[in-house]
C-alpha cells in the first residue's frame, strides 16, 4: 500500500473516530458484551488513562519485566495466606490485608473477570489514542487492584523472596518470554471501505522495577 492510500485510510479514521471519547468505546459499539462488561470496561478506560498505570502492566504482561504473571499470581494466591501479608497502603496509610482482600474481589467477579493472566475472550484495548494491548477484561481489571492496592510494589520488592517460594514448575513457567500477537478486530457495518490503522505501542519504564529487554512489538487493527 502506498504512501497516498496509507494517509487517506488515517483521514478517514480519524474523521470517524471523532464522534467517539476515546478508541475504547469505538470499540465497544461494535463488539457484543454483557452491560456488566460494558460498565467494567468505562471504569477501566477511565483508570488506566493515567499512562503511568500503564506503564506498570505492560511490561509485566508482555513479558519483559523482572516479575512475571506466575509469580503475581503465587503472591496474592499463596504466599500472601501463608505468610499472612498485611501492609498499610502508601495512598491511604490503611492495613491491607492482600489474600483477604483478593478473595473479596474473587467472589465479587469471578475468575471471568479478575484473573491476572490473559484468559478468555481477548480484547484490543486501546490506552492512547493510537497504541492498543491485546488483553482481556479480567486481566485489566486485575491489575486496576494490584496497582490500587501497592501489590505490585510490594511484589517488586520482595520478588526474591516470593520466587524462592514458588515450585520450581512456577518459577521455570515464570521465566518464558511472552509476546503479543499480530490481531484483526472485524467491524460490522453498512460502509464496506475497510479503515486500517498499524499502531506500535510505546511505554516508559517505571524506574523502581527492574526491566529485561524487551522485542518491539507492532499490532495491526483492522475495521471492516
């Protein structure tokens, strides 16, 4: 595709994605979702529009960050029932129970839709104008607790100590380098042009985690 066509598909997205708040909600006119999905996918665009939520989750889930989503998951599962983790939130300077408020949670969502890694029905979430993940909404919201909560702080901190705990098929798991795929997002509609946009996401690194180098990664969404 030359370069003409590659600047008049952008116009015309853009000239349609006018009448939306953000590229989320373009997405949700056009995908079936129950009004529960609906509602927690607003509360999610709205919470991680603050990029730098963002910035801690997208190296965690994309597999380039020192913690990985096996270990996420043994804290907050196991280790913090055994060892009884309580710290007081550096937000709010209340106790936090992490195992007991992770419980909560569960039975408010179920696994469906709180679950830290990216299971079921996955979704092109969009967390600026032109860069998206590919995710799930139970992944998202997960991670709106873990990051509300300090759990990744707290994970980022004591990570040495929390792998030493995990079983040694965990931590072999925890160590695979992750990627995102290459997706299409079909778009029923009565205009047949089809609108493309290649969109490559960018991010900062939070300084008090560590990174691994990361693969660039491009993802191309496609309306019909």
């Amino acid at each position: 595709m030359n370069t003409e066509n590659n600047d008049n598909i952008k116009k015309k997205a853009t000239i349609r994605n006018k009448k939306y708040k953000s590229p989320n909600e373009h997405i949700l006119k056009n995908i079936h979702i129950s009004s529960q999905e609906n509602t927690l996918i607003v509360t999610l665009d709205n919470f991680f529009k603050n990029k730098e939520f963002m910035d801690v989750m997208l190296p965690i889930v994309s597999g380039y960050s020192v913690i990985s989503l096996r270990a996420l998951d043994w804290f907050v599962t196991n280790y913090s029932k055994s060892k009884k983790i309580s710290y007081a939130l550096r937000s709010t300077n209340t106790c936090f129970n992490v195992h007991y408020n992770y419980k909560a949670q569960l039975k408010a969502f179920n696994k469906k839709f709180f679950d830290p890694f990216c299971r079921g029905n996955r979704i092109p979430f969009f967390y600026d104008e032109e860069n998206c993940i590919i995710t799930t909404i139970g992944q998202l919201n997960f991670f709106k607790w873990a990051i509300s909560n300090d759990i990744i702080h707290y994970v980022s901190e004591n990570l040495k100590t929390i792998e030493k705990d995990m079983p040694k098929s965990n931590k072999k798991d925890s160590n695979k380098t992750k990627t995102a795929k290459t997706v299409k997002i079909k778009k029923k509609s009565s205009n047949t042009s089809k609108l493309a946009s290649q969109v490559t996401y960018h991010k900062k690194v939070p300084e008090t985690i560590p990174q691994k180098k990361k693969p660039k990664v491009k993802i191309l969404v496609t309306f019909e």
